[in-house]
C-alpha cells in the first residue's frame, strides 16, 4: 500500500492528506489522474421551460469520451468561480468567500465536467433573481441538470459541488430528485435560514453585507408577492416601531423609504429578513432546508468548518435527519483557504471517483464521521453523534467569578451584574466573566454546548452573548466557542430539546417581566478542542459582540442589532439558581479512531 500510494501521490502531484487513512485506502491506482487539459466553453445559453434563457460556463477535459459532470449553482457570478490567483489564508486582503466553487482545473483535468451557470436575474442570465434557495431558483437548476445529462459529452453522472450558498442550494435541489443526479457533497450549509440571519433570535447583518456581493440586475424582495401594499406598509411601520430599528440610523435609513411606498432597488433579500423577525411559514416555506431532508436518498457527503452555531449545529442536524442511506459527515478546521479549497479537494475527488466513476476508493468503509480535533491538531473518525462516550459535565459559575465542578451551596446569594449602555450614547461594553483553575491534564471538548443562564432583566428584552475563551498561563485568551439568545426567545419545546440541543420557539417570542428571574438556554458553536495543562477555561457574559475596528459604515462591524436601552442584567448562581455551561468531555479515545 505505501508503495502504491507514493506511486499515486507522484502521479497527481499532491501530498497525502492529512484526513486520509491508509487502513481505508482502496484502488488508489484507479483513483482520477489528470491527464486531461482544460476546454473552456463561455456564456452558453439554456432555456428553462418558461422560456427565460440562463447562461452558463462549461469547463470540460479534453477526451472524446462521455464524462461524469460537477454542477457548481449560486448567487455569486458564474465569472468570479473561475478567478485565476492563488488560494488566499482568511487573513488576506484577497480573500473573498464568495469564490466557493472547489479547483475547477483540478476536477476537469483528472475527468470530470463542471458547469457553472448564472441563477435568473443575475450576471448574463434573463429574468428575475427571487433569493437564495427560492422555489424558481431550485427548480432552474433541476432543469439545468437534466439539460447537462442530455449533452453528448456527459455521461449521465451528474454531482454538485460547492460550499455555503453553493452548499445549502445541494440540499434543496436534491430534495426535488432530479433523474441523473447522483451523489451531492453539501459544504458549510445551514439548517434553518432563519438561525443564520436571527441567531438566538437576534437579528443579524449579515446578510446586509452579503447581498451586496450578489451581482443582480433584475431583483425584488419575496414580501412583495406575499403581501398587498397596504399590509406591506403596515408591517414596515411595526418594524420601524421596535426601538432598537427606530434609533438605528443604518435600519432606519433603509426602511424608511418602504413605508413611504417608495421601493430601493438594493438589498432585497434583507428586506425580507427584516420583516420577518419571528421563524414561521415564510421562513420554513421559502428558505429552510429541514423540512425536505427526509426527502434526500442520493448519497451526501456533509461537512463543515468549525464555525458558527448556524453551521456546526445546523450541519449535525441536517445530517442525523437526512434521509440518505448513504451520508458522511466531516469537520474541517475553520482557517482553509480560498479561492480553490486546496486543503480538502482531494476528499471531494475520492467521493466522487466512488459515485460517479465507480471506483471502490473505500470511503464508504470508513466510519461516517470524521473531524479535526483543534489543539492537538489531529483528525480522527467517530461512529456516532453525540459521540457515545461523552461525559457530559456542567461547570459551574461561582462567587468570586469562579468557574467549577460544584455549584454553590448556599441559598439566596447576591447576583453579580453588569450594565448595557445604548450604543448611541458609549462604545463601552461591560462583561462579566468566571474562571477555572489551571488545569492539571489535557481536556478534550468534542460536541455540543449550552450555556445555562439564571438572570433578570430591567427591560422586557434584551440580549446575552456568551463566550468560551481558553487562558494560556501568560494570560492570552483564543476563543473556543461562541452563543448568543434573545432573552423573548428563551421558550424552548421541551419534548423536542435535549441537555445539549435546545429547540426554540422562535415563532412565539415572550417578552420578559422586568426583574423576573428566568433560565435562559444559550445555544454555542459545536467544537473540537483540547485544552492543555496549565490552561483555564474561561466563560464571558455580555449584552453585545461587534467586531473592532473603524469603518466609516458600522454595518460591517456590528455583526448583530445592539440594544437600544440601558439595561442592567443580574446572573444569578445560587443553591436555587445552579448557572452553569454544559460541556462534551470526552475523556479517553480508542487508538484505532485516530487517524494515521
């Protein structure tokens, strides 16, 4: 096997990835090679059934034979997919996430085809964009597969690759399970729209920055479909009466106009959003991927950086409820590069080279999960999720700002506390924060968390963010997990939520009575992380996480909608009130799950 596989490595020209396991190798000598060279077909025009034509690029290898094809959809521009610099680290200038389709030169040069099209509305296509994952968008992209497995040079295996929009766009159209798609490999995707854009119910700006990244010409926001003018005008006004809107010049900026019945032509989509604060219909009907899962039987390969509630818990949820009877899921280290995803592409072409080449690769013997372990910086396989030998342990928050084992004993303890102020009148943001003691030995996290908050509130609402950091003995902190909830979105389905996984009722907020104590369920990042000796763990708690930095526009900074009231919290960690995080400690890890 060394032999052989050194033989392929020099072949194909790259190293052997760190996440392949020699025990599961198999045909490594009829794994893809690339022999091929590039024929590079631009602005192609396909006409969908209503008669809109959309234009696509073809990239495809330079052989007289029938091939398997790559489908790569999304909002971004067909152009920017096939930029040509060199993959760019997050802290690069040049780094642009929008770039999310895998080396197109590497998968056609070793056989396959890729085709890129335009969505409706956007760059050469005809038509009107209707937002990401819309019911036209998904049904377009059907129509283009089929259209692809028609063409003379395919060979009726169609894939599709991609990451986040490029992603979650996979999911969607499998659901509708189109005849010649295959396999799919669904990269950074979410569960819920709805979580990406409010997570824990906070609205977010993220998608105010990201849409300006989508080259539409021809755009309107859904909420003109769904509603007449008067209603349209009717809800812009109750937006515009939440205080945090009203006093928010960027929001109020935006709005305004609407409710005047004057409609801006840019930012749509998060029009959309903004009007929509709770989950409901619009959300599960138009943008959310849970619902069809259970419709999905082609094979799907899951992954995911370690990053983002929305994407780490979103990713496990989606593939526990998927309905495949073939599905993997990995976890990747959240600093890969881009353009060209070079760290992981190698797995993406040993997926495909089984699907859609027939080639046992053995990546089905594999067990289904695989991840990176941050710390130790080591991948390993893992049969289940929760992993079954999670010891799930409760650190407790202390007088003192202790962080331990064992909650207090004593009853009636004066809370700690902190105070928000409105961002329009100071930039300061108090925290207050608990500690470990130094640890004696490595502590591994792997999985879930929730932060458990007893608290009161001098408002009917507010916000709390939470943070995880690890404490390195000269005092620097690296941040290991992050959550955050609206306190009116605290109500979680009990039936449905588990210790790990709170289920809220984002559709049925309930505004708090002001001094009232309450247990707030902060939902964080799932992780993999190990914490050495002589480190701490640490846990913040705060009212409001922007990014720092100056900006002459804050949008990009404020990452999520601050408060616009003062606000004075109380934590409560008594006898009677136990505030505590929930950790997934995993105490011991059988060699053989170790990846070599």
């Amino acid at each position: 096997m060394e032999k052989l596989l050194g033989y392929f490595l020099e072949e194909t020209s790259i190293g052997k990835p760190p996440y392949w396991d020699r025990r599961y190798l198999k045909n490594i000598d009829k794994l893809s090679k690339p022999i091929y060279d590039v024929i590079e077909e631009k602005d192609i025009f396909v006409t969908m059934r209503d008669g809109t034509r959309l234009c696509l690029d073809i990239f495809r290898p330079t052989t007289k034979e029938k091939v398997p094809v790559l489908v790569a959809w999304g909002g971004y521009g067909k152009d920017l997919q096939s930029i040509d610099i060199p993959p760019q680290p997050w802290e690069s200038y040049m780094f642009n996430h929008d770039v999310e389709v895998p080396d197109i030169k590497f998968f056609v040069r070793r056989g396959y085809a890729v085709i890129i099209p335009d969505p409706r509305g956007i760059g050469k296509s005809e038509g009107e964009w209707k937002m990401p994952f819309s019911k036209q968008e998904v049904q377009d992209c059907y129509e283009v597969i089929e259209w692809v497995a028609r063409q003379d040079w395919c060979d009726g295996n169609i894939g599709m690759i991609g990451l986040s929009y490029l992603g979650t766009v996979q999911l969607i159209v499998a659901a509708l399970q189109p005849p010649h798609l295959r396999a799919i490999c669904p990269w950074e995707i979410h569960y819920n729209w709805y979580d990406r854009n409010y997570p824990g119910g906070i609205l977010t700006t993220f998608l105010w920055v990201w849409e300006s990244e989508v080259p539409f010409h021809t755009a309107k926001p859904h909420s003109l479909e769904l509603y007449g003018e008067d209603e349209l005008k009717r809800k812009v006004r109750e937006r515009l009466k939440d205080p945090d809107i009203r006093s928010n010049p960027y929001f109020y900026q935006f709005l305004k106009p609407w409710e005047n019945g004057r409609y801006p032509q840019s930012h749509p989509c998060f029009f959309d959003v903004l009007l929509h604060p709770t989950d409901g219909p619009f959300w599960r009907e138009t943008w959310a991927v849970a619902p069809i899962l259970d419709k999905i039987k082609i094979p799907v390969y899951f992954g995911g950086p370690w990053y983002l509630a929305a994407y780490t818990v979103g990713l496990i949820k989606s593939f526990l409820e998927c309905g495949s009877k073939y599905k993997k899921l990995m976890f990747f280290p959240p600093d890969f590069k881009l353009p060209k995803l070079p760290e992981l592409k190698e797995e993406i072409l040993r997926w495909y080279d089984h699907w859609l080449k027939g080639v046992d690769t053995g990546i089905m013997n594999e067990p289904p999960i695989k991840i990176f372990v941050m710390g130790v910086n080591r991948w390993r396989y893992e049969y289940e999720w929760p992993i079954a030998r999670t010891r799930w342990t409760k650190l407790y928050l202390k007088t003192f700002n202790k962080l331990e084992p064992e909650p207090e004993e004593e009853e009636d303890l004066s809370p700690d506390a902190f105070v928000h102020r409105p961002p329009i009148v100071s930039v300061e943001m108090q925290s207050l924060t608990y500690i470990t003691k130094p640890l004696a030995k490595p502590l591994e996290v792997t999985g879930q968390m929730v932060t458990y908050l007893y608290a009161s509130i001098d408002q009917d609402d507010a916000a709390f963010y939470v943070t995880l950091y690890d404490v390195s003995p000269d005092g620097g902190r690296k941040t290991v997990s992050t959550g955050c909830l609206k306190a009116s979105h605290r109500i979680i389905d009990e039936e449905k939520s588990k210790p790990w996984q709170p289920h809220y009722l984002h559709s049925n907020p309930k505004p708090v009575n002001p001094g009232e104590i309450n247990l707030y369920p902060i939902e964080m990042e799932a992780k993999s992380y190990v914490f050495f000796p002589e480190h701490k763990i640490q846990l913040e708690i705060t009212s409001w996480k922007p990014l720092p930095g100056v900006h002459h526009h804050k949008m990009q900074l404020m990452l999520t909608l601050p408060s616009s009231r003062l606000t004075h919290y109380k934590i409560y960690r008594d006898a009677k009130h136990q505030s505590h995080i929930l950790l997934p400690v995993i105490q011991e890890t059988p060699e053989d799950l170790w990846i070599t």
